[in-house]
C-alpha cells in the first residue's frame, strides 16, 4: 500500500480584500514594531505587531500563548476593522494574531518551528497584505508563491526559510489558531485526514537553545518569561535522554 506523503501546506478557499486589508494595516503602520526574539535565526528586519495575545498584552509576539490566560485584542486592534472581519471568519479558537514584516533584503534562516502542524492540534495560516514575485518562502524544498488576500496553512513543522530580495517589505497577516471540528471540516475537505501525520522531530541542539534563552532573559519581559519557561522544559526534555 502507498503511504500518503503528510501535508505541509494548503491553499484555503479563502480571499479576502487586499484594499481593505491595506487599509487596516496603513492604520498601525507606524506604531512600534517589535524584533523577533530569535536575533541568530535571521539576518536584516524581522518585526511584528501583535493583535491577539494572552490578556491583550501589547508587547507578547510569541505564538505559543499562556492558556491560563485569555486570548483578547490588543489595543492596536481598535480601528482594525477588517482585520478583526478576517479572523473571526475562522470559526475555531484563536491563539495568536500577528503582522510580521520581513524588511527587503532580509532572509529568516532555515528552522523547523515546535509542534505547530495541524496534527499536532493547532495550526498556523499566512494572509499575504504586501509581498512581491522575488519573496522567497520554500516550505520542505516546495517555493510557496503566496499572493496578497490569499489564505495558506503552512504546516512549520517542517524546515522552512523566507527571504525577501525584492524593493518593499513583505507584510503577513499571521494567525495561529486551535483545530475544532470546524476546521477539521475544512482541512479533511482540501487533504486526506490520514495525510496530517506528525513528522520526525529534528530536536534543536542543546547549545540552540541556550543560546535563544540568553536572548530572552535580557528582554526581562513577562512575556519573554514566558518563553523561558517553555524553553527550560524543552532543554531538560533534551539533556536527559
């Protein structure tokens, strides 16, 4: 019997309106963009702007929320009309929202993100508002050409890289969001049920994360202590096998 090659991305049937997205994204524009944490994992201006986050906290651009806390806007998210139209079309939990901008001539390095494919029982889905023809996004050896108002599951589990080579910054509406019986309805509607199968984990080295732990402690955020947390774990889970 053929093995059905697991699902690293998909295209959904969603296309939002590109003047509308623009519009809400020339509204924040030009509020405080934050760097990614992870200064080794790319080169060039990597920023966010969060717009969903644990208990609305303006400064927490980390994916992986704190569950004891509630999943609110941010304060930026008051004139975002259309933005909160966007990601209330998805009926299922949402766990973070993000504009990430990925400045020209800025590339984020090859890595594999921490459970984060369908599978693994939440998602992550890019909505293109800026991007350009020499945006490079290859997702396990695949070139994804994502065109803006488009919708697209990436499944990060998998090594993947960006980079930008054009004249202007590439803008990503970025939502991770829990799978629900809603979302399985769509997902198992575009790709086989069997083919979202957890992957073999590439485990980071122990000197990865310390290094990324180092990072974080100097940002002495709440939400980077956050982070240390998870980190510490996945440390110990490595060192004492």
């Amino acid at each position: 019997m053929k093995k059905t090659k697991t699902t690293s991305s998909l295209k959904l049937p969603f296309l939002f309106d590109v003047d509308k997205l623009l519009h809400d994204y020339s509204l924040i524009v030009n509020q405080h963009w934050i760097p990614h944490f992870n200064t080794s994992g790319y080169e060039g201006e990597w920023k966010a702007i969060p717009l969903y986050t644990s208990n609305g906290d303006a400064s927490n651009i980390f994916a992986f929320q704190n569950s004891n806390n509630s999943i609110l806007e941010t304060p930026i998210m008051s004139n975002c009309k259309y933005f909160k139209e966007v990601i209330n079309s998805f009926k299922c939990p949402i766990l973070s929202a993000r504009l990430l901008r990925l400045g020209v001539g800025a590339e984020i390095k090859p890595h594999r993100d921490h459970e984060l494919g369908y599978e693994d029982g939440h998602f992550r889905l890019h909505i293109p508002i800026v991007t350009n023809n020499k945006v490079q996004f290859i997702l396990d050896d695949e070139r994804l050409k994502m065109l803006p108002g488009e919708c697209w599951y990436t499944n990060v589990n998998y090594t993947h890289s960006v980079t930008n080579k054009g004249n202007e910054d590439r803008i990503h509406l970025v939502i991770d969001a829990e799978r629900n019986e809603w979302s399985d309805a769509l997902f198992f509607s575009l790709a086989p049920k069997e083919s979202f199968q957890p992957i073999q984990e590439e485990a980071d080295s122990p000197e990865t994360i310390r290094h990324i732990l180092n990072e974080l402690k100097l940002q002495n955020t709440p939400a980077s202590q956050q982070l240390i947390h998870e980190m510490e774990q996945k440390l110990l889970k490595i060192t004492s096998k």
